[in-house]
C-alpha cells in the first residue's frame, strides 16, 4: 500500500509539476505550450481509460480517468480564473474537431487494402474505438467547462467560502456528474466492471481534493508576484475571472481617472434611476452642485500638478463629509455633483452648509493650503422633477452664491395653461 501511495504520489508530482511549470511561464512560452501540452495527454488518457485498471489498496480504478482527466479540469478552470473564458475555449473547439478528425481519417483508411500479411484490423479498431470515445468524452469536457465557469462564479459570490472551497466544491461536483456519463459509456462498449466504476468515482474526489490543493498553492504563491496587474489586487484570492473582469472594466469606464469620483457616464445611468425611485417611492432626493472658486488661478500661481492635487483634497473630502450612499461625480474641470438620496427635512440645504464648513476648515499639504468653493442645492420635487431641473436649479443658486448674494429659494414657476381660443364661425 505505501508502494502505491508512493508511485501515485509520483504521477501526481511529474504531472502537475509539468503542466503547473507551463502555465506559470505561459508569457514566456506562450499558452499554446500549456494548451498542447494538455492536449497531447488527451489519446493517452482515453487509452487507459478503456484498458488499464490498477489497484491502490481496495480500490480499483484508471488511472486515464482518475489521474488525467480529474487533472484536466482543474487546470482549464486555472486558465478560465487568470486568462479568461474566450482563451479556454479554444483547447475544447481543438479537441472535438480533432477527434472527428480521426474519426473521419479512420473511416476512409478502412476503406483502403491492407498489405500482405499485415494485421491491421485489430489495431484499427482500438483506435477507432478510442476516437469514438474521445469525442463522447471531449463533448462531455465542453458540458463539464460550461459547468464548472457557472459553478465556479456562482461560489465566487459568496465571501464565506474560501478559495480552496470554492475550487473544491466546483471540480468535485462536476468530476462526479461527469464521472457517471463517462462510465456508462465505459461500461457499455468496453465491459468495464462496476467495481472500477465506483473506485474510479471515490479517486475522483480524492484526486479532486489534491488537485485543489495544488492549485490553491499555485494561486497563492506562484501568481501573486507573477501577475501584470497584482498592484492592483489586495488580496490575491480575489482572482478576476470574465464575469469579474467584464464588471471591474465597467466600473472603471464610469470612474473618472484623476479624482476618484463618478463621471458623466455614470451620472447619465444612474441620476435618472436615482430620480425614478424617489418618485415612484416617495422618497426625497437631495442634489448639490460644488465649483471651486478662482480655480484657474490656482493652476496658473502653483502649476497644473497642484490644481490636480486640488481636485483630489477636494474629491476625498466630499465623499468623507457625505454618506456613503451618496454618490459624488466630476462634471468637468473643478465642477462637481453629489445625489443625496432618500435625504430627510431639510438635509439637502444642510449638507451643503456642511460641505462649506469642512472646506473652511481643511487644509492641504501644499499651497495653496486652502480651497473656496460656491455650493449650489436642490430638492426633488421644489425645484423639479427630473435630473434635469433640478441640475438647473441648483446651478442657479450656485452662481447666485458665487456673485455674493445668498442663494434662496423660488417657487418653481409652473407655465400656465393656454386660453382656450374662441373659434368664429361662419357668417
């Protein structure tokens, strides 16, 4: 028994330490090599499949399936997790049309005389067979792939799983699901016992388990320093696979670059529903408009890189004076706008009196040590009920504040209705 838990052991070591080896230097090999390399394994694992069982103790298995394939899924969820969806399709495109290729080449050479004295047919079949095979397996690879990216996202959202248990959770599932579609194919053409059926599945999920392992090590030490975008990533168990890249990348497009708030994008998508909510729910909404006063000079007296530093002081302190659910943007240049949503009384008129006093009593690091801002408000329902009106509205109050006279309010003006026109009529 320790003789196979030590020949076992060494499968393992040479297999994952080749394939993980390939995949770790893919930018400097490229990761077709990974890909080939997995692929190349593909005859080798049907082979065994169909005819080499061996005992690990009481346990009866092949190694084709236990060792190779339950292999193989882990290390394609590997390249879905750090490469993306579109890459790891490819390798299973290659694979399926590979093996109808065979399958095509067999049938035609079987039309062919075989030379004197030759014993082909025996051969022939076998590899046959194995072709037939390999595609059934490869479509099920396909379903397994589908399976395990959903599955493996679905996991992903949930914080109280560990990346460990995710990979475990994932691979386990689908190598069982996988595992019972595979044998009954096994059993049916090639007579394989059941025995070897249920030893296979139990070697699985130890496979499984070990598989895992080696590709939570990987992850969590091999990629941190090796990945273009680690600075990026506080922890390296947050791995961005498609869905999360997909997300990341739109949330950066509404992000403006040099402050850190929202841009106009995002205010086009969201002040709207913003809008729409409060109404539909009755709720207030609150929105303030901030500029900072004789900007220009500041660049031209302390150079562009200060007037930027500015804009950040400026950025971070609005989003530490307001609530967390209240959403600041970039207008443009040294504009700015916060939504206050389901604000409550009179908040709105509050908050910016707020936002002035936190302004009055910060100070930067550098000059000009001290900003000015002129702040315009707003309320959802007083002053308007679209975006729209109430950015108006509270534009109008900040040039009122900006001229030095106290921004009031004004009662919103409703366009009175036409007179109706008395028609004349025929003489």
């Amino acid at each position: 028994m320790a003789g196979d838990i030590a020949t076992i052991s060494a499968q393992i070591g040479l297999y994952y330490g080749v394939m993980l080896a390939l995949f770790r230097f893919r930018r400097l090999l490229g990761i077709g090599t990974f890909f080939c390399a997995l692929c190349a394994l593909t005859f080798a694992e049907t082979y065994l499949a169909m005819r080499v069982l061996v005992a690990a103790g009481p346990i009866i298995y092949t190694p084709g399936s236990v060792l190779l394939f339950a292999g193989k899924l882990p290390l394609l969820l590997l390249a879905y997790i750090r490469e993306d969806a579109e890459t790891v399709r490819q390798p299973i495109y290659g694979l399926l049309i590979g093996n109808l290729l065979i399958v095509g080449l067999l049938l035609l050479i079987s039309f062919q005389t075989p030379a004197p004295g030759a014993e082909v047919a025996s051969a022939m079949r076998v590899v046959a067979s194995s072709a037939w095979l390999s595609v059934w397996g490869t479509f099920l690879l396909f379903m397994d792939c589908i399976a395990t990216i959903l599955l493996y996202e679905r996991l992903s959202r949930s914080s109280a799983l560990s990346l460990y248990a995710r990979l475990l959770i994932t691979i386990g599932i689908v190598l069982a699901l996988d595992h019972f579609a595979f044998f009954a194919a096994l059993k049916i053409y090639f007579g394989v016992p059941i025995s070897a059926g249920m030893g296979g599945l139990v070697g699985k999920m130890v496979a499984a388990a070990i598989f895992c392992g080696f590709l939570w090590a990987y992850l969590r030490f091999a990629e941190r320093a090796g990945r273009e975008d680690a600075t990026s990533i506080s922890d390296v168990f947050n791995v961005l696979t498609y869905r999360q890249r997909y997300e990341a990348l739109d949330i950066q497009s509404r992000m403006d670059v040099l402050t850190g708030a929202r841009n106009r994008l995002a205010l086009q998508d969201e002040g709207e529903r913003h809008v729409s909510d409060a109404l539909t729910g009755g709720f207030r909404l609150g929105l303030l408009v901030i500029d900072i006063d004789h900007f220009k000079a500041v660049n031209d007296r302390h150079g562009h890189f200060v007037g930027d530093s500015a804009l950040r002081f400026l950025v971070d302190l609005l989003k530490a004076t307001v609530r967390d659910t209240d959403p600041v943007y970039r207008l443009g240049g040294d504009e700015f706008l916060i939504l206050l949503p389901r604000c409550a009384g009179n908040s709105c008129e509050a908050v910016a009196n707020a936002v002035l006093a936190a302004i009055r009593e910060a100070r930067m690091a550098m000059p000009p040590h001290t900003l000015s801002v002129s702040v315009g408000w707003a309320d959802l329902g007083p002053d308007g009920l679209t975006l729209e009106d109430l950015t108006v509205e509270a534009d109008r109050r900040l040039y009122e504040a900006k001229s030095g006279r106290n921004p009031k309010r004004e009662p919103r003006r409703m366009p009175s209705p036409p007179r109706p026109t008395q028609s004349r009529g025929m003489d």
